[in-house]
C-alpha cells in the first residue's frame, strides 16, 4: 500500500536517488529510487526530459492525464500518491506488492477490495481505462487491492453516459482478472457483466484497436509477445562457438526475448572482462540483438547454471526477479550487477 507522504516542504528540497531503471520507451523511462534524507519512503520517477523532441507532445499529454489523475484520487488506500512534478518528470509514492499475474489471487476478500477501490475511484470522478492488465494491479503485503500506471486515466467532471460505460469497463476488467485467477468465485450477475461488452469497447476492439496496433508495431517498432520461435537452437551453436573460441571468454549464455518490433531477440550473457563492442566484433551473423558481458554468470551450488534467472533478465522481468533473490539471498547478491546492466528495458513479454 501507499506510505504515508513526508510533508511537502520535505519532498520539495529532498533529492531523487535512483536505483532501478524499470522499462524506458519512447514516451518515458520509469525508474525506482529514494528521497535523500527520506528513510523508508520508495518512490518512482516517469522521467521525461530525455524523450525525444518529436514524442514530447504526447510524453506530456500522457503524464497530464497521470497527474490529474492521482491529484484526484489522494488518500485513496491502494493508490499512488503524487509526490511532485517538474521539468525532469512526475514523480510519485512506489507501491509495495506482487502484480496480479504473479500473486493470482483466490481469495474473495482481494476481490472484494478490489471493488471498494473501484467505488473509490469512481466517487472522485476518475476511471483508470488500463486495467485489464494485471500488471497494474497489485495485491500489498497485508493481502489488500492497489493500481498503478494512471498514464491512462480519465477524470470526469460530469458523470454522464461516457463516464458511467468507462468506469463499467474498469469493473468488467476487473472481473476478467477474476475470471483468470478465482473462475469459482463469479457470480451470475459477474458472468453475465462479462459477456457484454460495452459498446464503446466494441468499436474500439474493431476500429481503434487497430489503427493503435498499426501506429505501435508498425511505425513505432512496439510489439505486445510474439513467438519464441527458435532462435537459441538455430543461431546459438554458432554464436556460442565463435564466443567460447576467444581466450577472455570462459561462459556463454543464451536466452530470448521479445523485441521492441515486431520478433522475438536472442539475448547473450558472456562470462569475459571483454567489452561489449569486442563480444559483438566476435559474435558471427546474424548477430544477438542483445550481448552483456558479466563477471560471473550465476549458478547454483552445484554448479549449474541459473537460466531461468537469466531469462527472467532478459525479458526484463523484475518483479519476478524481486521475488526470487527474497527466495534466495546468495543468487541476489550475484544478480545484482547482471540486473543493473541489462540490456533490455521494455516490458514486453514473450508468448510460449
């Protein structure tokens, strides 16, 4: 849940210290870090001073509806607080919890506050339009409902029909949330809300989606999973090979992820004190999207090598990540440095 918000003369002398980069676009970067001089109060940064001049206009309109958007709904349990906003970016309160995809929850009561943050939501005029990800809803440490990413959100000054279908959509997704992870829990009523679809949604599903899939994918590179196709098995051997023959470098590993376009990128994590640019002159064509080189590759105790930790990095997911250095102390500590130099920071995810 949200912490309590230092006062804002504290917040407005106190220092962003980052610590993690999360993913970075076109539009934003998203990094994770600290106030100096602020104990225990995490906070996350949507950096937008480094977007390029032609993506500023839509970085900014973005970050405008994020920030009227948590102005609106302050002291709401289970949403972000809004810390301060300038030149650099927006920055607001980090919320500790699992994303739903990784706590899938089975309880009714997550559900059940689930809706009383929806109900909250609404009260203050405002529906979130981006929560059929479960990436943007999180269970707390104490088993309660919260959202982040208001990037899209919507406030209403009058709550007419546009209102009234939107916030319907906000509970519909929910529901699908449900639907995924507690199916023994929906109600009639909650199968029946299911099954229709609001007309708004309807025309977008066949119209806007569209035009956004052609606009994200095809001119600017985006893409939501792809395949995994058989990168490892067709192109590793050799890369593999042409790697492990130089005397600097004493482990290869190889693992995928899906691209910014359209595809899915062979990753190489390379046990060497070569540099990048010296492993991509050895790498043969066609050449790993992605190379980084690291002092250590991780194993277990017996010696293995930890892919699936790897494949996690690769794919830039953290929060999984997160989870298993708490599981396991000592894979943290050799994780750390990999994690901080990664190479990939979109949040796209590879479908099996």
């Amino acid at each position: 849940m949200s912490l309590p918000a230092p006062s804002p003369e504290t917040i407005a002398d106190a220092a962003f210290v980052p610590k993690t980069v999360h993913k970075r676009d076109i539009f934003s970067e998203t990094i994770s870090g600290d106030l100096e001089g602020i104990p225990d109060y995490p906070v996350v940064l949507r950096k937008l001073d480094t977007v390029p001049w032609y993506a500023r206009p839509i970085a900014w309109a973005l970050a405008r509806k994020e920030i009227r958007g948590l102005r609106a709904v302050q002291g709401i349990e289970g949403c972000p607080d809004l810390v301060r906003v300038d030149r650099t970016g927006l920055l607001r309160s980090w919320t500790r919890g699992t994303p739903l995809h990784l706590a899938k929850p089975s309880d009714a009561a997550w559900y059940r506050d689930a809706k009383r943050l929806l109900r909250e939501m609404r009260r203050c005029g405002v529906t979130h339009n981006d929560i059929a990800k479960p990436q943007n809803w999180l269970m707390t440490p104490d088993g309660r409902a919260a959202v982040i990413d208001f990037q899209l959100a919507s406030l209403h000054r009058r709550r007419g029909r546009l209102f009234r279908v939107m916030a319907r959509e906000d509970l519909r997704h929910l529901l699908k949330q449900k639907r995924a992870y507690a199916p023994d829990l929906l109600t009639p009523s909650e199968h029946r809300m299911l099954a229709r679809k609001a007309l708004p949604s309807r025309i977008w599903m066949a119209t806007g989606k569209r035009a956004y899939n052609f606009i994200t994918r095809r001119l600017m590179n985006w893409s939501d999973g792809e395949g995994t196709e058989d990168r490892i098995e067709r192109d590793g051997p050799a890369l593999r090979a042409a790697l492990m023959a130089h005397p600097e470098v004493t482990g290869v590993a190889l693992a995928t992820y899906a691209l910014p376009a359209k595809g899915v990128g062979l990753y190489a994590f390379v046990e060497t004190t070569l540099s990048a640019e010296a492993l991509a002159d050895l790498a043969p064509e066609p050449k790993p999207e992605a190379i980084q080189p690291v002092a250590a590759l991780p194993r277990d105790a017996d010696g293995g090598l930890r892919a699936d930790a790897l494949q996690l990095v690769a794919a830039n997911r953290l929060d999984e990540l997160a989870q298993m250095q708490e599981r396991e102390p000592e894979l943290a500590e050799r994780l750390a440095p990999i994690i901080a130099a990664r190479r990939n920071l979109t949040d796209r995810v590879l479908k099996a």
